[in-house]
C-alpha cells in the first residue's frame, strides 16, 4: 500500500520490567513484528525491507512475529519467507498465527511450513525456551480458532515462574487473567487504523453512528459488517501498552493495512528491552 494511506514506518522502544527475572536476562532485547498482510496490496515492499533493517540494527536477542503474515490465500507466504530470512538475531525467532493465517483449511500448515522452512519457530499451544526454563515463551493458538484452549499450556508452567505470552488476537488478555503473564504481545486490530487525536480509534464513533441508522441505511455504508466491526470486543485495547489486572499487554499496531488506509496511525515495529 502506498505510504500516503498507510504513512511512514514508527519505531517504538519500550522498557518493560519483569519480576524476577534473573540477573543473566537483564536487558534482553526483543522485537515484535506483526499483521504484514503480505499480498502485494497491504504491505510494501520498501516498507517491509526497511523494517527488516531496523530489526537487524536493533540487534535483538529474539524476534517475536505475532500473527497474519497473509490475508487470505496463503499463497503468498512463499515469497515473504524469502525476505524474513533475512532478519537476524542471537536466540532465533519465534511466531504465533493470527485468523488470516488459518482462513482456508490448508493456510495453517502452508504458512507453518514456509515459516519452518526459514528457521523460525511457530508456536501454536506451544512453550518454548529460548533462554533456558528462566524465561519461557508461551504461543498460543488464535482465539478464533478452535484451537485456543490456554489451560493445558499456561498450567504447565509454576505461577512463580517469568514468561511473556504471544497471541495475535488481544482479547485474549481477558481470559489469560487467571494466570501470570509478565507481559503478553499481540496484534490484529492495526491500532484502529483510523484514529481521532485525543479520542482514539475511529471506529467506536462509527459504530454509535451506525446503531442510530436504520438497517437498510446501515447496509449501504463501507465497512459496517459485523466481521469489520467486530475485529475485537475491547477497543481500548486497539495499540500501545496496557495493564490487565496484574498482567501486562503490548499491542503492536501491525505493518500491513487495510483500505482505506491509515491516519493517525502509522505501521510499527516494536524494539522492547527487558529488565
């Protein structure tokens, strides 16, 4: 997408503390990349090299991709895992899959499979252990699927124990309450795409607008199906930095865009240092 509807590529740094994690990890550097919708149209190809090059110089311990790599045909994960091979850094990369990635019944393994074939660890109900069992990583299957069942995963952990969380979609935060989560990373709603300075995403105004219209009014305007209006229950959740009770979530604003584009709410790549 042109950078006049998506606009110019930001760099968030965040410094996020973790209670008790070991001495050995401070200052771990780790970043997220998420929603590339790599498809021709959502993503170009000068921004997603630049992002590769931000990453890079960022020399991370560990790179986190948190979800829809395609948009719906899978097709094109064959040429996105060409340029994500390059992207580097010391203890691997490791992703989730978001609902774009599982829209077809073969996406999920088409698009497990080329992230595979690259290196990159695809965690779905997973635990990883990039660090040693200090910090583990937790992966989880996207909510939409029928997949997501956290109990089996988040309880094999002791409550004592640090871990971060990855799971595309940030509704999840909801239900991940009943457990310790130090901070989990997510995507899918792309920040809002359209937000109103000091208000924030656009979309909570166009639905109240839309409730007060009759149905077949409703119909005829863009983007009112309830699939677009429903991406996510808590729209206070759309980007940045939240606390859950006693958890943490970091919400990335996505690279890749929908029409009709973006304002006031540029694509992002996260760079988070642990401490």
């Amino acid at each position: 997408m042109h950078r006049l509807l998506s606009g110019p590529l930001s760099i968030e740094n965040l410094k996020i503390k973790i209670t008790g994690l070991p001495a050995s990890l401070q200052g771990t550097k780790l970043v997220q990349m998420s929603d590339l919708h790599y498809d021709g149209l959502r993503l170009s190809e000068r921004m997603l090299e630049k992002a590769i090059a931000i990453s890079n110089e960022a020399e991370p311990d560990i790179i986190v991709l948190t979800g829809d790599y395609v948009t719906d045909d899978p097709l094109p994960i064959r040429q996105l895992v060409q340029r994500l091979k390059y992207l580097q850094s010391r203890c691997g990369i490791y992703a989730v899959l978001g609902n774009h990635d599982i829209h077809y019944p073969h996406s999920q393994t088409e698009v497990t499979d080329a992230l595979t074939s690259i290196g990159i660890k695809v965690l779905w109900n997973d635990i990883a252990y990039p660090f040693g069992t200090k910090l583990p990583i937790v992966g989880l299957a996207d909510y939409w699927s029928r997949e997501f069942k956290p109990a089996p995963v988040m309880n094999q952990l002791e409550p004592t124990q640090p871990r971060l969380v990855l799971s595309h979609n940030p509704d999840t935060a909801h239900i991940l309450q009943q457990w310790r989560v130090d901070l989990q990373l997510s995507g899918h709603t792309h920040g809002g795409q359209i937000v109103i300075p000091g208000m924030g995403p656009g979309v909570i105004y166009y639905r109240k607008f839309l409730r007060n219209l009759p149905k077949k009014v409703r119909r005829s305007l863009p983007f009112s199906r309830p699939q677009c209006l429903e991406v996510v229950r808590r729209w206070e959740w759309t980007q940045g930095l939240h606390k859950v009770k006693q958890n943490l979530l970091y919400v990335n604003r996505g690279l890749g865009t929908f029409p009709p584009g973006r304002l006031f709410c540029p694509p992002e790549l996260t760079v988070i240092t642990l401490n």
